[in-house]
C-alpha cells in the first residue's frame, strides 16, 4: 500500500465517522441548551431573591467572576460564551 493510499483511507475513515460525530455535536448541543435553561431558571430565582432584600437585579462584580470563569476554562473567546450565557440569564425584567 503506497502513502496516498493509506492517507486517501485516513479521509474515508474520517468522512465515514462524520454522521456519528455530528450526532455526538448535536447531542452536546441538547445538553447545553438544557443546561443554559436550568441556569436562567436559576438566575431567576436568584434575582427575584435579591430584589425582594432591595437589592438590584444584576450584580456586575458577580458576573465579572463568572465571566473570568469562563475565561480561564476556555481562553480568551470563554469571555464571549459566559457573557451569551448571562445575557441569556438576565431575562428583561
């Protein structure tokens, strides 16, 4: 077997897993979804919570260490997801 041989079945390897690998993705994706849900519910609660002790809806030092959290599991762009994902939390009240 030459070298583009053995790479041409490398690319048909890959190209064959690619429908389970996308089902894999679309799975992490439900899960995200369903986290980021549980999440808002949750930041909810604990908004009313604070508003009701007269406090204010968001809490920007909070979210700075979230969003640092972020950063630092994820890199630079972690910044990007952890501020979609407060945006998403906040809700408009």
């Amino acid at each position: 077997m030459t070298m583009a041989t053995a790479a041409d079945e490398s690319l048909e390897d890959d190209a064959d897993a690619i429908p389970a690998l996308r089902r894999q993705i679309d799975a992490l994706d439900e899960a995200i979804v369903r986290l980021v849900a549980e999440r808002a519910r949750v930041s909810g609660r604990v908004q009313a919570a604070r508003i009701n002790s007269g406090g204010t809806r968001v809490e920007l030092g909070r979210e700075r260490v979230v969003l640092d959290g972020y950063r630092q599991a994820l890199g630079p762009d972690g910044g990007l997801i952890g501020d979609a994902v407060l945006r998403v939390c906040r809700g408009a009240r």
